[in-house]
C-alpha cells in the first residue's frame, strides 16, 4: 500500500508539471488550456522519431537523453505559435472560444501524432538511464524519480521567481488586473509569451518522463494524462500554482491506490472522477484556489 | 418573400433528391451522417445557446446506442427503444451537467472530459452496459436503406423542429440570459441553475434520438470507436465549423467531416487516404474556424442569403437608429394594456410606502459599500438618489435586486426582500435597468424585450416548448405587450435590430422598454440620461412622467443631471460613502452644503447655493 | 513655469467598434502645470484618457509627448517616457501587497539605488503605507488606497501624473486630501498633472482647464477664468436646464 502511495506520488508529480502550465496560462491570460499535454506529447513524439529512425537529413539517431531535450524544445516552439497564432487573437472574445480553440489543438496534434507515427504504443526508452532506487518498499524507475526531483525544482524556482524578480511581479500584475499592468509598464504580451513557454517546456519534460515511466506513450494518451493534470489543477484551484502540485499529486496517489486495489478496469478513472466532483461540490474554488479559480 | 427565406428549404429538397438517387451502400453511409448530424445537433444547443462546451458526447452517444439495443432486444417494440434511449440519454446529460451549478463553464468543461473518460473506460467496459452480443432486430417497415435514410431524415426534422420550438419560446430567451448576463438573468425571471439542466437536458434527448438512429442501422454494436474521446473532439469541430446555432451549417459540417471521406476513394493533390485526412483536415478547420470565421459555414451561407436578397433588390435599408417622436394621446391608451398583469391582490393593495430599507448594510471584502441605509419610497412617487461616483447608489439598486448579498430589512409592499431569491423580484413587481445596458447585445431588441417579460410566460420552459397549458396564449400576450411597449418609446421601427449594433443613448431607451414591459409597479432606472443631450435627456424626464402619471409606475432614478431630479423628482436622497446625508425635496437637498460639496467641493457648499 | 508643451492632443477621435466617443479633442497640457479634464459621465472623459495612454485606439488625430508622436504607442512604451498613470477607480492590485504595488510602480526603474530612494521618499510622504506595507491593498479603505496609487505613481519619478477620477468614492474631505496632494507634488517635483474629473473641486487646482461634453471640447479657460469657469459649472449643476431661469 505504501509502495502504491509512493509510486503514486511520482505518477502525480509527472500531471503536476504539466498542471504547473495550466495554472501560469490560466493565471496570467484566464484561458484554460486544454492543449497542454498534447504540446508535451507531441515534442516528445518527435524526440523519439528521431531517436529511432534519426534526425531526417543528418542520420544521426539522438540518444534518449537528447529525446527529452528534443520533448522539451520542440514543445516550446509548439507552445509558442499555438500563443501567437490562435491563443491571442482571441483576447476579446468569450473565454470559450480560446477554450474551443485549445481543445481544437489538441485533436489536430493527436491526429497529426496518429497520422506520422500511427495508433500503436511508440516504446520510450528512459531519457535519464534505467536505474532504479528503493524507497520504503516502491521500486522507483528513473524517470519516476527525476519527476519528482524536477518537480520540487520546479516549485522552487517558481517561488523565487514570483517573489524574488522583478519580471515575475509582473507576471502577477498581469494575472491580477492586465489593463492596470500595462499603465505601470509591464509588458504585458512578454508575460503571455513566458507562461506558453513554460507550460510548453514543463509538458514536454511531462510527456518525456511520464511516458518513459509507463513504458510507453500512444497518440491521445497524453489527452488522458492531460485530463489528470487538468483534474489535479481544478482540484488544486485553478489560479494557485501550490494547489496545481496539491491537487496533482492528489490524483496521481489517488489512481495508483485505487487502480492496484480494484480488480476492475476504470475504477482508478471512477475514483479521478469522483475526487473531481466532490471538490467542485464542496468547494468550487479548489482546495487552495482564490475567488478568481471560479 | 425574400430570397434568403427561401433558399435553405429550395438547396434542402434539391440535396433529398439528389441523395435519395445513390446506391444503397451509400445510403446506408448516410444514415450514419445523420445519425451524427443529429448528435452534433444536440451538442450545438448547449454550445451556441447557453455558451457551455461539453466533451462528453461521444459518451452521450454511446449510451443513447447501447440502451438502444439494449431494450430493443429484450422484446420491447422499437418505438419503445428509441424513447427509452432518449429518456436515459438526457437523464445522463443532465447529470453530467449538475456541476454547472457550482462552476462556470471552463471548468464544466474538465468535468464533462472527466466524464468522456470514465465512461470510455468504465462504463464502456462492462457488458451490461455495452449490450454485449445483443442486437436490434431491424424493424420490418423499415427492412429497406431507403426506408431507414428516410427515417432518418424524419428524425432529424423532428429534431429540427424541436429546435424551432426552443427558439421561439421562454426556453432560448433564457438560455442567451444565462449565456450573456448570467449575474444578471434573475431580475428578468430567469433562473439559472433550471435553465441550464434543461439545456442539458434538451441537448441529451436529442444525441438520444441520433444514437437511436445508430443503434437501428447498425443493429449490434461490438465496437466502442464511435465514442471514444476523439468522437466528441470531432462533434465539437462539426459544430463549430459548421457554425454555432446554425442548423444547416452544421448539417453540411456532418456530411463534410464524416461523409465525404466514405465516398471518395482517395484525395486529390495529397494521394492519402481519405479517412485519414478528413478528420485531421476538420480539426484545423477548427482551429482556423474559432480563429477567423467564426459564424462558420452558416456564416457563409446567411452571406449568400443577403447577397441573394439584394441582388435582387429585396434588401432591407439600415432603419434610423434614433427613437421617433412618440404620439402622447394614441400611446396612452394603447399604453394602459400595460397595466394588466396577473398579480395577486395582496401585491395590488394601495399601501403607502411601496418600498421600504432599514439600516441596510453591504459589504465587499471587509469595505462597506453601503453602510446603514434607510430609505422609503412611496407609491406614485419619482424618487432621485444622487450622489458622487461611488457613493454607493448602484449597490442598492443590486441590494433592492437581490444580486447581492445585503443585512438589514429592505420590504417591498411588506414583502422582505432580503434573503428572497432574486429571481422573484419581477413576479413581485420590480424591475430595474443597468449602468451599462444589462440586457443581451448580441440578440434583437424584440428578443431582449421578450426577455425582460419571462415572468409573464409561467409556464416552465420545457412545458413551453412542447405547447402545455396557457404558454401559447402567454406567449402571444407578451408579444403584443413588447409592440405596445416600444411604441411607447418611439421605437417600433427597430425591432428586429440586434441590440450590440444600436447607439448606447439608444440601447438605454431599450433597457427601459423592456423593463416597462415587464408590468412592474417600481421601476429602478440607474443612470438613465447619461450620455444624453440635454434635449434627450429633457425629453426622457416627460417621458419618465408619463410612466408615472399613465402607467401608476413609481420610480425611482439615479442620476447626475441634477436639473433633472430638480425638474421631474418628488423626493431626493443623497448619498455619500454608503450613507444617506442628505433626503427631502429636490429643491432642497441639491442646495444643501453637503450635496453641494460632494459634487463641487466644499468651498463652494460655503458660499452657499446660488451665484449673485 | 515654462510654455514648453509637455502633452498636446491634436482633433483626436476614437470609439469603440462601431461606437464613436470622442469626436476631434484638443487640448494640451504644458510642463510644470495642472490641467483639468471636466464632465459628466457620459462625457467621454475616461475614453480620452484611455485613448491618450494607448489602451484604446485612436481612430484619428494625434497625441504629442514632448513633441514625439505617441498615438499608436502602446501604454507599457509610454510608461517608459516619464508619463505615469493613476486609473479610474484606482487600480490596485488587490491580492499584491502594499509594497508589492510600490514595487511595480517603479518597474520600469532600472537603477536599483533609485528605486531605493523613492522607495524612502514614498514611506516618507505616506507613513501609513509605511505601516502597512505587508497588508494587502485590497484591504486598505479608501482614502489609503488613494494615497498609495498616488504613492504608485510617483514611485517612477515621472514628468506626468495621468489622474482618472480621483474623487470616485471618496468623501469632499477625502477628495480635498486627495486634491492637496496632487498641488503638492506638482509644487515640489515640478510633476504636470493631468486631472480628469467630474468633481469641479479640481479646479480649485488647476492652472488651466477644458470641459468635455460628449466626445467635444466644449469650454476651456486659463489663469483667472478658471474661477468663472468653476462658477458656469456650478450654475449648470444647480438648474440652468435648457430653457430654465436662474433668479
């Protein structure tokens, strides 16, 4: 039960990051982005074609280290046209446009995926090795472990920043009035641009990791691991980057218990489902959430 | 008869022809196009009429199909089949959509793909559920592709028809309130948490009855593909390319993404196969859809339809913007239809103070924004409440309104209205106006006008729809009570104008129609001659007077011209910070130091009132 | 004071969509001076200012900052060419702290020593913000908050304060403080003001004035006038509707 609890955590640290991303976007622009775990799947995508068949032209298979690079590169520059071209034209309209538009993004890169590299499993080898390590009875991959890790440098430096550097106290003027941050000087399109950059990377790492943790990643499974960061980021409060992790790992523990206890297939999606509601029900804001998550 | 009339019904016989004359096997591909059609459809009144997105009917699908087939195989008649997938179906939907009335519609839309998930990977797995190795028994009468396509095609007219229903009843009024003003929706009547579940409701009988149409040509359903998560991805391209609220689009978005692809064997140009590139085609169309068009392909055919209409010269010129001088005589009498609205007796008693506040306090964040007001308003009055930006006089208008939560006791007709839910006020006999024009932009003024008189509809929406009780004869009523009411204002001649594309100096006089409409007994006017010319604003006090003087409205006006108070009020309240300093008759209390000095400042209160 | 023009508004027009609200405004506002916007809601006094900062588009006429043609500047840019801005309603960051606001004030302050310094100089002008430095805005009433976006404002040391409405919600004595403050920042940093108000109060200030009736400059007065123009305003308010007699 305790491995189950562990390896739970590490799952949860993997939606975490890409939750991370949905919380910054939300906060910074109030557009929920549904297209985050398909950025990160499909910059890893292209990591591993390389990987396996070679960069077109160069012939040079990457190693698996440089897969996680290419995840996390390609991620970004996804990220950052998806910003410019579809997210900011669509400023003045009604948030469930961008949402529409977010969700469009993640089909055509699903499909995209499905149409280069087909339906069946592409085998992840690990970026970071195949060691492994031992905590309280839980055998923890490599990967599972470097999520973690990564995870508490994420938080870390995202502390620092919003409380250290001049550009993230930008970042949260934006996020609280963006008219009043533009009088003040902040440029405010700088802001968006960073949030998509992040979210994009911190995906890419996701999809990297994650999908080397289960062994294997499938066009479309990052929508579902996507849906679990989403789950972990409502759960959590939409604008609180701390309830994004809270509610992330939450999910990922949740799964892990659930899933290993039960016999029954979906039972773990049951459990997501109804540990989703619930929050909502009790407490629309989210567990750390602000008036503004509602 | 314009030519954009009649062009959808002409281009939808000439595409019935054209389909009835192709081979079976194509036929029988077209029943699943409209099996889709009508599932997107349904998808498309949540989305375009109350604003909501769901990713979870691919799973409303399924489980339309599965009980379906389900029942069907167990000996119950077909007919049977298909309305208990069309009860289970909506049943699902609104469950599905319960947490609409907790969150707003972003993270409605997480809990609708948590749904899609757990019903793929749930519900989907379980035998039971998925009507494993049961199958449908194809109804004799319709043995035949054509007679089930044309089955089809009766459902989907069905479907359409339900549509027209919903839209010209109380149901699509109130669903573009929640849409657009959802704060706001009460004061008409509107409640919103009902009016969502019935559209969720709504939405699910109709992907029932398209899953039903599945179910029946497909007869046993072993794969669970058509419900998966990419499914209700590629409703929601078919619905926004094809044009949110636009049946036909739609429609052509249905054949488009999921038929085109059957009856070509392969795409020219990029030599792919086409039930590869269709689907990834549709969703950069959505992309580029949301981004750049918008209205979709129901964009582009309204746009043939008005070039039609002027091309041959049928098209309408832009109508004055400006309301037209009113006939006094000939509108009062017509004016006092008004007057009659089913109220209880207790509500028509003449009582002397029609409104009544104690020591109301509201309070936003540890701030108050009123502090302690007390206030009366006697009936036939026109009462002013002035003050500086601020100072508190929309916050009792919301507090009157109920759209905030306020201490103290506020009674209308010794009705406490504090606690009461804010969608009663217009039944009691309230009704208000906005800063900022709180009706619908994006809807027509004869629609706004309709909307402001929910009330006067009692019957539920869903009653409403299928024709229950009085609601046709209500229905009527408030139409002719909209006319009555714009011509009282001068503004018959816009009726069919969308709101967002009148001036504001116009919108405002719309505002107050509407309101008026509505039969109230007190009418709360926030701001109503701002941005007027002193002409307009001059000829809204006579107005304002008539109301009273013909119609028994009592008001009560916020406002910043002052000659105006001073010219048309009884009685004026000043209010500073939250606090009344200063009430009596308007003469008097706008010369009073304090009043004087909250708009120009304390000095001048010294010298006092006039200028030698 | 110098007749160099700091700020001048040449026939500006612009709206919103299809909306047109201001309709060719001129005016101008010169260095060192105070300068009132008046009118009445409706007038179009807010979407002057927000057309002049950028965050409305101009759709003709200009707007000149010391001669440099800014109309199609975005407000981050001109932010940075010594105009600071005191919004409507007073734009605080509410969830920020007191110092947080401060801070963002001086964010396009490079020099780390002189962000110090008006740090001092705010704390030194405003002890209560000094005492309520970790508290958050959204929880100060509102006359602080009045004193602390003004302290924003000044915290880049700019040549001119943009002030929208300052008198929104405040009571004639928390105006008048509001007001004092203004005359004594312009008087002892040479900061021009730009105050656009409804409250005639301001031009008790100002050293010259214009009055704004929808989407027109409809009045404008200098020096002495300003006094007649403070006393035409108060006739209006009191009765001078179209055709009524003042006795």
């Amino acid at each position: 039960m305790l491995a189950r609890l562990i390896t739970g955590l590490t799952s949860g640290a993997g939606y975490a990051l890409v939750a991370v991303g949905v919380v910054l976007v939300f906060r910074s622009m109030r557009v929920l982005s549904l297209a985050q775990g398909e950025i990160g799947a499909f910059g890893f995508f292209v990591g591993l074609r390389w990987a396996d068949r070679g960069i077109p032209g160069v012939r040079w298979h990457i190693s698996p280290l440089l897969t996680l690079v290419v995840a996390v590169v390609v991620s970004m520059l996804v990220a950052l046209v998806v910003e410019r071209f579809v997210v900011r034209p669509l400023a003045s309209r009604p948030p469930i446009d961008a949402l529409i538009a977010t969700l469009g993004v993640a089909l055509f890169l699903a499909l995209l995926e499905k149409e280069m590299f087909g339906t069946a499993a592409q085998f992840a080898p690990s970026p970071v090795g195949a060691w492994k390590i031992e905590v309280f009875d839980a055998t923890l991959t490599a990967p599972r472990v470097v999520a973690f890790v990564v995870l508490v440098v994420v938080a870390v430096l995202t502390w620092a920043l919003f409380t250290r550097t001049r550009f993230g106290l930008g970042v949260l003027a934006t996020a609280g009035d963006p008219a009043v941050a533009r009088v003040l000087g902040v440029r405010v399109r700088r802001v968006y641009r960073f949030a998509w950059i992040v979210a994009g990377a911190l995906a890419g790492l996701a999809a990297a990791l994650l999908g080397a943790a289960f062994g294997g990643i499938a066009p479309f499974d990052m929508t579902r691991f996507g849906l679990r960061a989403l789950a972990g980021a409502v759960i959590g409060g939409l604008d609180s980057i701390p309830g994004a992790i809270v509610g992330s790992l939450a999910v990922g523990v949740l799964e892990s218990v659930v899933g290993g206890t039960f016999e029954e297939p979906g039972t773990a999606e049951l459990a997501v489902l109804v540990l989703v509601l619930g929050t909502l029900l009790v407490r629309p804001r989210g567990l750390l959430g602000t008036e503004g998550a509602t | 008869m314009k030519p954009s009339q009649i062009l959808a019904p002409v281009a939808v016989a000439v595409a019935l022809a054209w389909s009835l004359l192709l081979g079976d096997v194509k036929i029988s591909v077209l029943v699943g196009v409209v099996a889709i059609a009508i599932v997107a459809l349904g998808l498309d009144v949540l989305v375009a009429w109350v604003g909501e997105l769901s990713i979870a009917h691919a799973a409303f699908f399924g489980i339309a199909a599965f009980t379906t087939v389900n029942v069907g195989d167990r000996g119950a008649p077909w007919p049977l089949a298909i309305v208990a997938a069309v009860a289970a179906t909506a049943l699902a939907a609104t469950i599905a959509g319960l947490p609409s009335l907790r969150i707003r519609g972003l993270q409605v839309a997480i809990t609708t793909l948590a749904f899609q998930v757990f019903a793929e990977r749930y519900l989907f797995t379980r035998g039971d559920v998925t009507a494993a190795g049961r199958s449908l028994p194809r109804p004799a009468m319709l043995e035949g592709d054509v007679q089930l396509y044309l089955f089809a095609l009766v459902c989907l007219a069905l479907v359409l028809v339900l549509r027209h229903r919903i839209a010209v009843t109380k149901a699509a009024r109130s669903f573009v309130a929640v849409r657009e003003a959802e704060s706001r929706a009460p004061c008409f009547g509107v409640r919103p948490g009902p009016t969502k579940l019935l559209a969720y409701a709504l939405s699910g009988a109709i992907v029932g009855l398209g899953g039903a149409v599945f179910a029946m040509k497909a007869g046993s359903i072993s794969a669970k593909e058509p419900f998966l998560l990419i499914e209700s991805l590629q409703l929601v391209a078919i619905v926004v390319v094809g044009g949110r609220g636009s049946a036909a689009g739609i429609v052509t978005a249905a054949f488009l993404v999921k038929g085109v692809s059957q009856f070509v064997s392969s795409v020219p140009l990029v030599d792919a196969r086409p039930d590869r590139v269709f689907p990834i085609t549709s969703a950069a169309l959505l992309v580029a859809s949301i981004v750049a068009f918008p209205d979709g392909i129901g964009g582009i055919y309204r746009a043939a339809g008005r070039g039609a209409d002027r091309l041959l010269g049928k098209g309408g010129a832009r109508p004055d913007p400006r309301p037209q001088p009113v006939d006094p005589l000939g509108t009062a009498r017509r004016g006092s239809t008004l007057l009659t609205v089913p109220r209880p007796l207790r509500l028509r008693m003449p009582v002397p103070a029609l409104l009544r506040a104690r020591d109301v306090v509201v309070e936003f964040g540890g701030l108050a924004a009123l502090d302690r007001i007390s206030l009366e308003v006697r009936r036939g009055e026109i009462v002013g409440l002035i003050g500086a930006n601020g100072a508190g006089k929309s916050t009792f208008f919301n507090a009157v309104s109920g759209l905030v939560r306020a201490s103290g006791s506020i009674t209308f007709r010794e009705v406490e209205l504090v606690g009461r839910p804010a969608a009663e006020r217009s039944a009691l006999g309230i009704a208000r106006t906005f800063q900022d024009v709180g009706l619908a932009r994006s809807e027509t003024v004869s629609t706004n006008m309709l909307l402001a008189q929910t009330w006067l509809v009692p019957t539920p929406a869903a009653g409403a729809i299928l024709g229950f009780g009085r609601s046709a004869a209500d229905e009527r009523a408030v139409r002719h009570r909209a006319e009555i009411a714009l011509e009282l204002f001068g503004l018959q001649h816009l009726a069919d104008v969308r709101l967002g594309d009148l001036p504001y100096g116009t919108a405002r006089i719309v505002e107050i129609a509407s309101a008026v409409a509505s039969g109230p007994d007190l009418l709360l006017l926030d701001e109503a001659s701002a941005g007027l010319a002193p002409e307009e604003a001059h000829a809204l006090g006579d107005r304002l007077v008539a109301l009273r003087d013909e119609l028994g409205i009592t008001l009560v006006v916020v406002e910043h011209h002052v000659p105006l108070v001073r010219r048309i009020c009884d009685y004026a309240y000043c209010l500073e910070s939250g606090a009344v300093v200063a009430e009596g008759e308007p003469a008097v209390v706008t010369e009073q130091p304090r009043v004087v000095a909250s708009f120009l400042g304390r000095a001048h209160a010294a010298t006092g009132g006039r200028v030698a | 004071m110098s007749t160099q023009v700091a700020l001048h508004v040449d026939a500006l027009s612009s709206g919103y969509g299809p909306l047109q609200v201001l309709f060719g405004v001129a005016f101008d506002v010169r260095a060192g001076e105070i300068v009132a916007l008046m009118g009445a809601n409706g007038s179009g006094k807010t979407t002057t200012l927000r057309t002049i900062t950028g965050q409305l588009k101009a759709t003709g006429g200009r707007v000149l900052l010391d001669g440099e043609d800014v109309t199609r500047m975005p407000p981050e840019e001109l932010v940075r060419r010594g105009i600071a801005v005191v919004p409507e309603g007073r734009g605080m960051l509410r969830d920020l702290t007191v110092e947080q606001n401060l801070e963002l004030g001086a964010y396009v302050v490079r020099d780390r020593r002189a962000v110090r310094d008006a740090f001092e100089r705010a704390y030194a002008a405003f002890p209560v913000l000094a005492e309520r430095r970790q508290q958050a805005a959204g929880r100060l009433s509102g006359g602080q908050q009045q004193m602390l976006a003004l302290a924003r404002a000044l915290m880049s040391s700019p040549r001119l304060l943009l002030v929208d409405e300052a008198s929104l919600g405040l009571s004639p004595a928390m105006t008048e403080t509001a007001f004092d403050l203004l005359l004594d920042v312009n008087r002892t940093a040479g900061v021009a003001v730009l105050l656009v108000e409804q409250n005639a109060l301001a031009l008790d200030l100002a050293n010259r004035a214009f009055v704004l009736e929808r989407g027109r400059v409809v009045d404008a007065a200098e020096g002495a006038d300003v006094r007649a123009m403070q006393r035409r305003l108060r006739d209006a308010y009191l009765g001078a509707e179209a055709g009524e007699v003042t006795s």
